[in-house]
C-alpha cells in the first residue's frame, strides 16, 4: 500500500485535468481525491498499490492534453483510508 499527496503546479486549471485524473485513477483501482487550489495548482491524495499508485504519477507529470505540467511535488502521506476517487471543492 502506497498514499501520497501531490500538488502538480503548470498550466493545470481549466484543460480537464481534475476529471481525466479522476478516470485514471479509478481505472488504476487508486483511490482519494483531487482539488483546484487558489494559487493555481492541482492538489491531490492517492492510495493503492504501489505500482498502480506510481502508475497514476506518472500520468500526472504528463497530464492531459492541453496540459503543461512545470512539477509535480509527490509527498509521502499517512493513508485515509478513501474509498473511491473523487473530485473535491478548490481548496
């Protein structure tokens, strides 16, 4: 089991990103959550299995098309305990 929190900072806010995410972490079986936050950046939890985990990364530093990722700040995280992937309110 692997949890993370990710913020991905880049033209990221307004190309799908948040709900493209949300498909490819359900399709990975990784659960949590992503949000807009006010500064401009994507912020999101992800809990699964090591290697889907690491998969749904790796799709975040590339994103969607439209996207242009600049980073993506991956930080160790205790899990949740999520179940099911959702999009949350900006935080």
């Amino acid at each position: 089991m692997r949890s993370v929190r990710v913020v991905v900072r880049g033209d990221v806010q307004g190309v799908g990103y948040r709900y493209t995410l949300r498909i490819v972490a359900r399709d990975a079986g990784v659960h949590g959550w992503v949000r807009n936050r006010r500064d401009g950046s994507v912020e999101a939890h992800l809990e699964g299995d090591a290697d889907s985990v690491d998969d749904v990364l790796a799709w975040m530093a590339a994103g969607p098309p439209g996207a242009v990722v600049a980073a993506a700040d991956v930080i160790e995280a205790d899990p949740t305990g999520a179940a099911g992937f959702d999009v949350a309110p900006t935080a």
